[in-house]
C-alpha cells in the first residue's frame, strides 16, 4: 500500500472537523489541516493514551460490544469475571457521558446520544485496560 498517508490528532486538543467545498478541514488550537475529499480513502476515528485500542472486531478480545452499531441500547458480552469492572462513555471529544458497573445481563442505554463515534473505556480498580469503539445510529 505505498503512498498511503495516516495522520493523527490528539482527542485532548478537542479537533473541530467540518467539511469545505471538496476537502475535509480538522482544525484544532495548534493548527489547520485540509485533506482533499478525493483523496480520502479511509477515515477513521480511535481514542489513543500511547498503546493500541483494540478493535472490536479482534478474536483475541475477551470481551465484545452487542449490536454495534447502537441504535437505543448494547450490552457487554464477556469472557471474563466482572466483579470491579467498570465502565467510562466518552464523546469523540473526550467528554466522559456516562459510567457505571458492567453487568453482563443488564443493557447500557445511550438512545438519547447523538449519532456518532464514542469510546468506551472499561477499568478495573481504577486500571484502564481495554477501550472499544461504539457507533451510535
């Protein structure tokens, strides 16, 4: 895939992405990038802390988000014991919208979040250690 091109924008710099005659615009305090739409061939938006954020799709996981895509409410089916697991819902901003223990009989509602990309970010005793990316309908 030579040539292919992939640029990155820290969530904590809050990027306003708006879309201009043919070209996506990101736009965040420190700068201005305009990416011609034609030339885009793939977009897509993941939460970073310096290690990979697994994607939901990968067999490894031990745990999976179903239905995602989310049109009222997912629950978390999981591989793993729960006790003292946790869960953070946050904007593709980085505003944390929700958290709550993870019961894996129970459905997490987010029918009033606008359609868009979120993160959620699963920790046990206050340790981070899996992210998902949510799709929201």
């Amino acid at each position: 895939m030579g040539g292919v091109e992939q640029t990155s924008f820290e969530l904590a710099q809050k990027p306003k992405i708006t879309f201009s005659s043919r070209n996506l615009v990101i736009e965040t305090p420190t700068s201005k990038s305009i990416f011609s739409l034609e030339k885009i061939q793939n977009l897509s938006f993941v939460q970073s802390n310096g290690t990979n954020v697994p994607d939901i799709l990968n067999p490894e996981n031990k745990i999976r988000i179903f239905p995602n895509p989310v049109k009222d409410e997912f629950r978390l089916d999981t591989q793993i014991p729960t006790e003292g697991l946790r869960y953070r819902i946050y904007d593709r901003v980085g505003i944390m919208l929700q958290t709550g223990e993870v019961d894996p009989s129970k459905f997490i509602r987010i029918g009033n979040y606008r359609p868009g990309l979120y993160i959620l970010r699963l920790n046990r005793n206050g340790q981070e250690f899996q992210s998902f990316k949510i799709v929201k309908q």
